[in-house]
C-alpha cells in the first residue's frame, strides 16, 4: 500500500511543481547551478569517480592515501624526486583548491560536484541542483522566431573547449579512458513550458548575454572560462529575479525595485535597498499564500468558500498530518491562525491560506523556506551581502558586469551609451535600481513605500550611488568618464 501524503508535503510539491525549481534548499551552491543548466543544455554525463579521489586531498577524512593513488595511477603519473607520495599530497591539496572552491566535493562522489572548466567536469544529477539546470533548459530551448536561445550554443562551445588552464591539470587522468567510456551522452529533453513575462525576461537576457559573449571573444580572443562563469552567475541571478518577480506575474502583486548599493556608506540608499531586499522575501511569502488560496479552491476540500466553520471543518476532519505534526500541535496552531486571521479582517479563505503557508514554513521547511531561498541565491551570486547590519543588495562588480551584458546589445556596446540609458535599461528589464534619473528612482521607491521609511534624504544620494556604480564598470574596463563629466557605456569608449 502507498503511502498517504500529508497535506503539508502535498502542497510544498504543487508549490515546488508550478515553480518549476525546488527553493528549499540552503545548500544550493553555484557549482551545483553550473552542473545542472550545463548536464541539461549539452545532454552531457560523465564518470568523474577517478578525478574526485585525487581532487579530495589527503588532509580530508576518507580520502585515499597518496601512496595508494601513485600505485594505482602509475600509467598516468612520473615519478621524480626523494619522495613522489609527499610530492603528490602537496599536489593533490593545491587541485582541491582549484577544484572544490565552492565546497561542494565530499568524501562520497555521489554527492560531490567539481569546478566545471569543460564537459569533462559534467556529472550525473545530485539533489542541490534543486532542478535549477532543468528550469532554465526549458526556458533556453522554447522557440522564439522558430529559434532556441543562441546560449546554448554558447555554452556547447565553452565546454568543448578542454584546453583551458584547468582542465590540462587533470588531462592526465582524462585521456587514461576512452571518451566513450567516460562519457554518456543523452538528447537534452525540452518540455514545453507555461510562458510568462518573467520568464520572457530571463530569455531576452540569456541572448543578449550569449551575443555578448560571442562578440568579446571575437574581439579578445575566446575565453571558455570567462563565459561559463558568466552563464553560471547570470543563472542564479535569474532564478532570484524569477522567484521575486513571480507573485506580480501570477497573482498580479507588485513589481519589487532593486535599488544596487555602490558600497560607499550611503545610509539612505542602504536602508532603502535593506528594504528593497525584504521586500523581496515578501513577495516570495504572498505568492505562497497566493498559491495555498488556489489549492484551496481548485483541490474542492472546501464545501462553502465564503464560511469560517467549513474551513475549520476542514482542518480539523480533512487535513492529513504526519504523526510527529500531529504531536507538535499543529491543527491546533493553524485553527488558531484562521480565527485570529479572520478576527484581523482576512475573508476565511485567505485566513486559511495564511495559516497553512505559516504551518508549510514553520513545519515543513524550518531551515529554508522559499523566502528563506532569495538569501540563499542573492548571498552565493555576489548579488546580496550584509556589509553592515542587515542584508542589502550589495552587488559585486562580476555580477553587476554581468547584468549589464545582459540588457545592453552588442551594438550597443561597440558604439557606447550613456549612464542614464543603462539605469532605464536596467529598471525596465528587472526594476534594477541604480540611482542615474533620481526622480524617476525615488518616485518608484516611493511607490512601494520604501521612500518614506528611510530616514535621510535618499533623493540626493541617489546620483552619487550612480556615480561609484559607474566607477565600479569603469574598473573592469566597460565605461569610461570624460572631463565633461558624461561617463559612457561599452567596450571602445
């Protein structure tokens, strides 16, 4: 006999399902990002059991003795020195640190993800990937025009290069197999996806992206890592933008500003993108609640939708519960949320919608809820950072780069722009916040209320954030600032 599902797991699936991704995860990493979307996009596996026992040093538990690898990889090895096996422990700790900078290879290789320089690197599936790679494939190969989005190919291209710096370390080990036993190869499946204009958004910024990478490297040369990183970082910044943005999209809630904080202790611009931040997780937790309403409705458990005692009627005959719930109390919590949630103003179905989404974070995922997610994502992208007292966007200048090859086509670039047109460019695609039209930024801000709850001017230091926003593309070489004060965007300026 199957098991029976407790409600609360029920719901978190439905929820998880109709995202498209699982936000539940605190151990989400980039590495584990770049394994999915690179294993979906190429339809690429490979056994990587023999590079993990030499990436997981000696200092680690477990891990192989140095002697047992020279005498089990002596085809791949020359032996030199007074003493090859401590030659090779140091060795093998310097690779750790090329290729575990996320701390994601551990001493089982069923869990273990290695930094991917090329499409030897690809593995199997693991959990943290929280279904990220497929979310994002789907989004890629949806026809637009008849096309998929030209990031694919990009990505394909990075990947089989292995003649980058990282991979040759490991060449050794690579070429003791044939390639077809190292590799399996399946067809990426693409599965047709419900479209919205989030996921519009995603997609439009993946190509300009992708066009961007494709003309550097014809100006500069090809630099397959340069690209996969910033695939990898423009992912986790899209799955963030997708999960704030999605209660506006499905439920119609509001659309979030994300003011970027320049670093330079500006307290009103600070405070405000502290707000904007919670906001964020805000709009995570309405649409939650927004979902458990549509549950409600579409799952026909509740028999009149507008009486307080059907859905308590409900909870206390119809909700299943796990055992250890049953012994937490937790019928008796949600029952006291509906009536306190009524007595407050709520109709009983929102009351309701309320309660579960509190018992579904409270219960269900205590560690990391899918708010809990959007600190989860913006911490690892280099998108969100304390720096202070709490967190705010605090953007590192890769990601800002990065964000910005995705809303600025390539002619664009080669001919240059102004700061104000990126600050437009930026709010209309993602409501990204920079500070270049202060009226035109302090009126969204205040708008959605984070105006008014900070306490210093944040008007007049919305220019000067702007301005060392400005500084940081200027430091990596995509802006320029001339005597008469006009800072222009792009690669020749």
């Amino acid at each position: 006999m199957a098991k029976q599902q407790d409600t609360l797991s029920e719901i978190g699936l439905e929820l998880c399902n109709n995202l498209g991704f699982n936000p539940t995860s605190s151990s989400t990493k980039p590495l584990y990002v770049a394994n999915g979307i690179f294993r979906s996009c190429t339809g690429i596996e490979c056994r990587v059991d023999d590079i993990h026992e030499w990436v997981l040093s000696e200092r680690r538990s477990k891990a192989t003795f140095s002697e047992e690898v020279l005498e089990k990889y002596q085809d791949a090895i020359y032996k030199s020195g007074e003493d090859p096996a401590e030659d090779l422990k140091e060795m093998r700790f310097y690779l750790e640190k090329v290729f575990n900078p996320d701390s994601t290879v551990f001493p089982s290789v069923a869990h273990s993800v290695m930094n991917i320089p090329s499409k030897w690197l690809i593995r199997s599936k693991v959990l943290s990937e929280a279904d990220i790679g497929e979310f994002l494939r789907d989004i890629l190969y949806t026809p637009i025009e008849g096309k998929a989005s030209p990031a694919i190919a990009v990505i394909k291209v990075a990947l089989m290069n292995d003649d980058d710096d990282l991979t040759r370390l490991i060449k050794p080990l690579i070429v003791r197999k044939p390639e077809d036993e190292r590799i399996k190869r399946n067809e990426p499946e693409h599965t047709d996806v419900s479209w919205n204009a989030a996921k519009q958004t995603i997609r439009r910024g993946f190509d300009c992206l992708a066009r961007n990478c494709e003309e550097y490297s014809k100006q500069k040369g090809g630099n397959s890592l340069l690209v996969l990183r910033r695939i990898v970082s423009f992912s986790i910044f899209a799955i963030f933008y997708y999960l704030e943005d999605i209660n506006r999209v499905r439920f119609g809630g509001e659309r979030i500003p994300l003011l970027l904080d320049s670093g330079q202790s500006l307290g009103a611009v600070e405070r405000a993108s502290e707000a904007c931040f919670v906001a964020c997780k805000k709009s995570v937790e309405a649409y939650t609640t927004a979902f458990v309403c549509e549950w409600l409705k579409d799952s026909g458990v509740i028999r009149d939708y507008s009486s307080q005692s059907a859905y308590e009627e409900y909870i206390v005959k119809g909700l299943s519960l796990t055992q250890q719930q049953e012994a937490k109390g937790v019928r008796s919590t949600i029952l006291q949320h509906i009536r306190a949630n009524c007595q407050a103003g709520d109709s009983p179905l929102l009351a309701t919608a309320k309660a579960l989404q509190f018992s579904l974070y409270t219960y269900k995922y205590p560690n990391t809820t899918p708010s809990d997610f959007c600190n989860v994502l913006g911490t690892k992208a280099g998108l969100v950072s304390s720096g202070g007292r709490y967190k705010r966007f605090l953007i590192n200048r890769f990601l800002l780069e990065t964000i910005v090859l995705s809303v600025i086509d390539v002619d664009s670039l080669i001919d240059g722009i102004e700061l104000c047109e990126l600050g437009t460019a930026l709010r209309e695609s993602y409501c990204v916040v920079i500070g270049t039209d202060p009226d035109i930024d302090y009126a969204l801000m205040d708008s959605y209320g984070i105006a008014d709850a900070t306490p210093e001017d944040l008007r007049s230091e919305l220019p000067e954030n702007a301005k060392e926003i400005a500084n940081m593309l200027i430091s990596m070489g995509l802006a320029k600032r001339y005597a008469d004060g006009v800072t222009l965007i792009g690669w020749e300026v």
